[in-house]
C-alpha cells in the first residue's frame, strides 16, 4: 500500500474519532485521550483512545499503540521484528540492509517492533533508564523524519508500558485504562 493510502487512513480515523462530538473541546494529540477514566467529555458519544482502537487497525502513534496493546496484549499487524524489516527493506528496495538510516513506515510500509528488549537494570554502567525486573519487548513509535528516531514503547503483557522519547534516556510508566 501507499503513502497516500496510509494518510488517508489516518486523516479518516481522526476524523471519524473526533467528529463524534463536534461540540466538545478535544485536543488533536492523542496524548489527552490515555485513558477513559481522564478522558472528560461533553458528549457521551465520544470514545477514548482505547475505546477507538480496533483489532484490524493499523496505528503508529504512542498512546494509539499503547491502548491497542493494552486492549489486545499484542502489536498492531503494521509491525515487524528486526529481522523482518531488514528482509522486506532489501526484497522491497532491492538495496543490501546496512543501517536503519531510512524510515520504515514511508519506505516499505511497517512499523519496527516486538524483538526482546534488553533491560540492563543489573549493569551500573548502563546509560539507559532502567526498568523493574522482568521481560520487556520494544516497539517504534510515532516515525517523523527520514529514520526510525528515538520514541519507543517499552512493554510487557498485562498493559505494563513505559514509554521514551530520547532513546531509553528516561522511561515514563504510561496508564492507559
């Protein structure tokens, strides 16, 4: 599918989401919808962000991402492993994966997580954030230049999700329901 589709998609989305109460003051960053609890509203037809996402959708954005795993305790179908980006950037662009120097959403159409993510809470020396004990995977979020940038999703199962913007520098906890 194309860029063009994709844009469309979305721009539809929101405006499926956000035209359920034309008289409410909403915000078009998803960031004030995390949750239904804070989620106020004027109108009662109008749903939080984890309300919205929809199993078959396709998402990108921190918070829609963090409701969908919340909601469905996996990814959306738009993300790939690591090594499966690397095998549809060569077989899509016929170049040979050196780097991540490009955009995988715009360039072959996904977005790059579910691979293990390595929490070093044992090592002092470590320059990442550090997380509690446990098993985490992460997850590219909200892609915006010409490469992957530095926004993750942090997560387990059961909608425990941290969230950063400077590449593990610091981890915020994210509440969603």
């Amino acid at each position: 599918m194309n860029k063009s589709f994709f844009k469309f998609f979305f721009i539809g989305l929101a405006a499926v989401f956000f035209a359920a109460c034309s008289t409410s003051t909403v915000s078009s960053d998803d960031e004030d919808l995390k949750s239904s609890s804070s989620a106020e509203s004027s109108c009662a037809n109008e749903k939080s962000i984890y309300e919205a996402v929809e199993e078959s959708g396709l998402y990108t954005t921190k918070d829609s991402v963090a409701a969908y795993l919340c909601k469905f305790d996996k990814l959306p179908a738009n993300y790939v492993g690591k090594n499966e980006g690397k095998k549809l950037y060569e077989s899509k662009t016929g170049n040979i994966f050196d780097k991540w120097n490009f955009n995988p959403w715009t360039t072959i159409g996904v977005m790059i997580g579910g691979d293990n993510f390595d929490n070093f809470a044992s090592n002092p020396d470590n320059y990442h954030a550090t997380l509690p004990e446990g098993s985490y995977r992460e997850a590219d979020v909200d892609y915006s230049g010409a490469n992957r940038g530095t926004k993750r999703l942090v997560y387990q199962s059961d909608c425990v999700i941290y969230y950063t913007a400077d590449h593990y520098d610091s981890l915020t906890k994210l509440e969603i329901r």
